[in-house]
C-alpha cells in the first residue's frame, strides 16, 4: 500500500540569532515533532562574506542524537572528548550524544577568514529511555562512503544515510529503525521504494517540485505520509530542474519528552538534573 501525505505544511527561511539562516519545517507553533524525530533544520543556502559566517559555539547536548548533512561548504566540529573533524560536501556525522557531550559546530577556518557558501541539515533524533544515558558516539561517514541507490531508468538516485532503499543498505548504524535518504529526481523520475509499515515518515523537498505519493511539492515544503509499505517519488515530466528530497523516517518511540534547549529526556525531573550536571561540568569541556 502506497503511503499518501496526509498533512502539508511549508517552511521558510528565518534568520536565527547571530544571523543564522535557517528552514525549520519542525518544530513550529503547531507541531512538536515527530516521533521520534525532535527537530529538522536546513542550515542555509547561506553566502557569508569574508569573516562573516556563523555556527554554535561551544554548547551541551543529553538525551539524544544530532544528525549532520552537509550539501555545501564546510563545517568544523570539536568535543569535549577530544574530537575533531571538518564535514564537507556529502559527508555526514551521526552523533549519538547520549549521557552528553559538550560540543561546537562552526563553518570551517577558511570559510570564517575567506567566506563562502554554507548548506546543509541537522536532524534531531530521540533516543528511547534506554539508551539516553550510554556514552556518547560518532559515526562520520565521508560522501564517498554513503552507499547510493539509483532507480532502472536512471532517473532516480538516492544517497542511503540511514536505513534502506530500493535494496541498498546505509553503513551507520541506528539505536531504532531509521531510515535518511537523500533523493535527486530527474524530470519524468517515477520509483517506489519499501518503507516498514510501523514507521513515520515524512518527505522534506529542499529543491524543484517532486512527487510525493502523488501530490505535488514544492521547494520549502514537507509533507507528513499516512500508513502504507510503500512510498512513490517523482518529478514533473515538464520540471525545469531536478527535485531534492530528504525522505525521513523512524519507529515512534512513544515515550513522555521532556524537553529544554539542549537536553531531550523524558522526565522535568532528568531536565534538571541534566542542567545540574552541565553547570557541575560533568558533560566536560573542549580542551583548547
Ligand atoms: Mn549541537
């Protein structure tokens, strides 16, 4: 049964504090998240001058999981684990932050000192009751890593960053059933991959106009997919362009959240004691 959108909501591009450019499809006023996903950001298309760009300094994170896509650009990230990597274009950083970490997220050196373009996504994902407290985790897998399925004609292609699609399976491994596709669709694409019936899922179209279980999407806009095994992607055979999607999906974990800036657990009571544990300096520092 082919999966048909049930609710279309369209997001804009607002400028955060310090004059990051973002698109939040969620959460806004009218929706909290979906389970088990707690926010989607797209970072940008941002064009920085010459020591202009900005990203997070140093900051907290418990109780979840920070998914890191870069399309354009490059990002640097540090840990108070003594971790340290620079995305660029394709690459992605699955952090499992877990008991937590403190961390900082910035467009890289040479972005900061020459400028240039910033673009890319940031998935949060809620870890169950069980596993908020594990140690923390990164999985970095370089573009060239990420496996990638394409469609008999030739239409469609989709780089697999989590779960499985038209039989090609991600390389990073998820504490729930997870699946993060990244699908081009060319003009006249028409294919249909298997998802797990007891997931949501939603489809999130960042360039062109696709197709989404047969309603048309434009740039901006996430639809949110009712029951099915199956989800139908495409692109107007007269489209201008190629279409971008993200299809997103995760097994509800049907847990209370509590949640607070950056700590994601599921009682107020565990939101202090996270804020406690953070102002004790037991999430750790960077070392610089
Ligand atoms: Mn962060």
């Amino acid at each position: 049964m082919l999966r048909t959108p049930k609710k279309i909501i369209t997001a804009h591009r607002q400028s955060e504090g310090g004059g990051f450019i973002v698109r939040r499809p969620f959460p806004t006023n009218g929706l909290d998240m979906v389970d088990p996903f707690l926010l989607l950001d797209e970072m940008g298309p941002a064009d920085y001058a010459p020591g202009k760009a900005v990203g997070a300094p140093d900051h907290p994170h418990r109780g979840f999981e920070t998914v890191t896509y870069m399309l354009d650009g490059e990002f640097t990230h540090e840990d108070s684990a003594g971790h340290k990597g620079t995305l660029r274009p394709g690459d992605v950083q699955w952090m499992t932050a877990g008991a937590g970490v403190v961390h900082s997220e910035l467009p890289s050196e040479r972005i900061m000192k020459e400028g240039g373009r910033v673009h890319g996504f940031q998935l949060w994902v809620n870890l169950p009751a069980r596993d908020k407290m594990i140690a923390p985790r990164y999985q970095e897998v370089s573009a060239d890593s990420i496996p990638k399925a394409h469609s008999e004609d030739g239409k469609a292609h989709a780089a697999v960053i989590a779960g499985e699609a038209l039989g090609v399976s991600a390389v990073i491994d998820t504490h729930t059933p997870i699946i993060y596709h990244d699908w081009t669709l060319q003009p006249g694409a028409d294919v249909t991959t298997k998802v797990a019936g007891e997931i949501n899922v939603f489809a999130y179209v960042f360039e062109g106009e696709a197709l989404v279980g047969g309603e048309k999407l434009t740039e901006g806009q996430v639809a949110f997919l009712g029951e099915g095994d199956e989800v139908q992607l495409g692109a107007p055979a007269d489209a201008a362009q190629p279409a971008r999607l993200l299809l997103i999906g995760g097994k509800p974990l049907g847990e209370p959240v509590a949640r607070y800036g950056p700590f994601v657990m599921n009682t107020p009571e565990e939101i202090v004691k996270a804020i406690r544990d953070f102002q004790a300096g037991k999430l750790g520092e960077i070392a610089r």
